[in-house]
C-alpha cells in the first residue's frame, strides 16, 4: 500500500485525498485519469477518469466517510470531464451500492483493467455521467 499511495502522490492528472477524523487517518480515495497502452487487451475499459480504491479504516466505517470522500473525487473528475468511471469486484455489495446511490450504473462485468485481477473472477465496471446525477449532494 506504501509504494501505490507514493505513486500516486507522483503521478500526474490524479488526485489523492484524506480523510481525518478525531485527529487520525479515517480513510484514503483517489482518482486518475487512465488510458490504455497500444497494446491493451481488446476488452480493456475505456480510458477516463476513474475512483480509484476508497480505504476506510474499520473504526470509521459506515459514517459517511466513503460517500464523502467519493462525492469529492467525483466533483474533481467532473470538472475535467463530462463522466468518471469506477470498478469494483461483484462480491463487494458496500461499494456497488454507495455508488448507485451517487448515480453511477453498471455498464459491464466483461472487462480488463491493466494489473487488476477481481476475486472470484468478476468485476463490475460502472459509469456517471456529470449532466445525469446528482454529485454535489
């Protein structure tokens, strides 16, 4: 987790967040931009800007941290473009359900994404379209 968070702090067209609360690191969300190679796998998800994983820590967990933190990466990606995108493993019910609740449907489960590999084999890829949802809360 040291050397991902590093290179997002490096990379550029990203974005890192933190959450704190009562003066320790409640949660972690990130965003960027993503554009496959040339040689990418035909069925590799489309290049835009996508939630990158949103960490909360167990004490913090359901109170709102991850629904602030995605609503945050959201108004960043809609101010650079028109949708953000986001995937998640099918087995994960709290994360499919936070974003359909911020707008987000799924546009497919037959997808690659360089480096990602989904436990039990399926993900769920999803998309929000700016002029479609209500991202500002």
């Amino acid at each position: 987790m040291q050397r991902a968070f590093e290179t997002d702090l490096r990379g550029s067209d990203r974005l890192v967040l933190l959450a704190r609360a009562d003066g320790e690191l409640a949660g972690y969300g990130r965003c960027a931009h993503f554009e496959p190679g040339t040689d990418a796998a035909p069925d590799v998800a489309p290049e835009g800007y996508y939630l990158g994983g949103v960490l909360v820590a167990s004490r913090w967990r359901r109170r709102g941290i991850a629904e602030a933190l995605t609503r945050a990466r959201m108004v960043w990606a809609f101010a650079r473009a028109p949708e953000v995108w986001y995937f998640a493993n099918a087995r994960n019910a709290a994360s499919l359900a936070l974003h359909a609740k911020l707008g987000f449907v799924e546009v497919t489960r037959s997808f690659s994404y360089p480096g990602v590999s989904f436990d039990g084999g399926i993900g769920v890829l999803g998309r929000a379209r700016r002029d479609e949802v209500d991202w500002r809360g």
